[in-house]
C-alpha cells in the first residue's frame, strides 16, 4: 500500500478543492504538479499494468454489402409478418371482467390469470 494510514484522511464532500490539496499535501507530501515517476509508481502500486492499445472494431463484416441487403429484406419480411401475430395485452381481472361484460373481450379466447 502506498498510503499508511488511509482512515485518517476525512475527504468529505463540503471540502474546497483547496482545502483536500492542502491535506493531501500535508498527509503525503504531494505537490500540485508530481513527477512522471512518481505518477507511475502510484499506478504500478495500486495495481494498474500498462498495456498497448488494441484495436477494437468488428471483423466479422457485419457491414458488408450482403449483410446489409439481408437485414434490409429481413426487416421488410418481419414487419409484414408482424401484422399476422399474436398482439397481448395485460388486464387486470376488473378491466378483462368490464371488457367481457361490454363485448370488447371474448370469453375463452384468453386467459385471464386469476390470483
């Protein structure tokens, strides 16, 4: 650990910036503009490794011409498909029993859970 006595240090949110650097520089002896080495040697101490960024991008050419055309048909064929489907809507046993009594709901034509 770099930090002996980490409890001691009563960081609080009514703190000014200026008033945590004071403490901080009290505490620690750290300065307003610390060395790379020293930053460096903070960061290793707490755990944290360098590493090169890698690139991150999609390989799988999920943007390729063909992908592309499918998904636009795919979509075209699902929402025409979409007006053939099953549309549910959940009641409570008051509305379903009111929309039954009106005629608005079919009885037998779903189920109503009763709890």
């Amino acid at each position: 650990r770099i930090f002996t006595n980490t409890s001691a240090i009563p960081l609080t949110d009514e703190m000014t910036l200026e008033g945590r650097r004071h403490l901080l520089h009290k505490c620690y002896g750290l300065s307003d503009n610390p060395a790379r080495s020293s930053i460096w040697e903070w960061l290793t101490r707490c755990g944290f490794e360098y590493k090169p960024r890698t690139k991150r991008f999609f390989v799988d050419t999920h943007e390729s011409a063909p992908n592309r055309s499918y998904r636009k048909d795919q979509t075209a064929r699902y929402l025409k498909r979409e007006r053939r489907m099953h549309r549910w809507y959940q009641f409570d046993i008051d509305q379903a029993q009111r929309y039954e009594n009106e005629g608005l709901l079919i009885p037998g034509r779903g189920v109503v859970s009763e709890e």
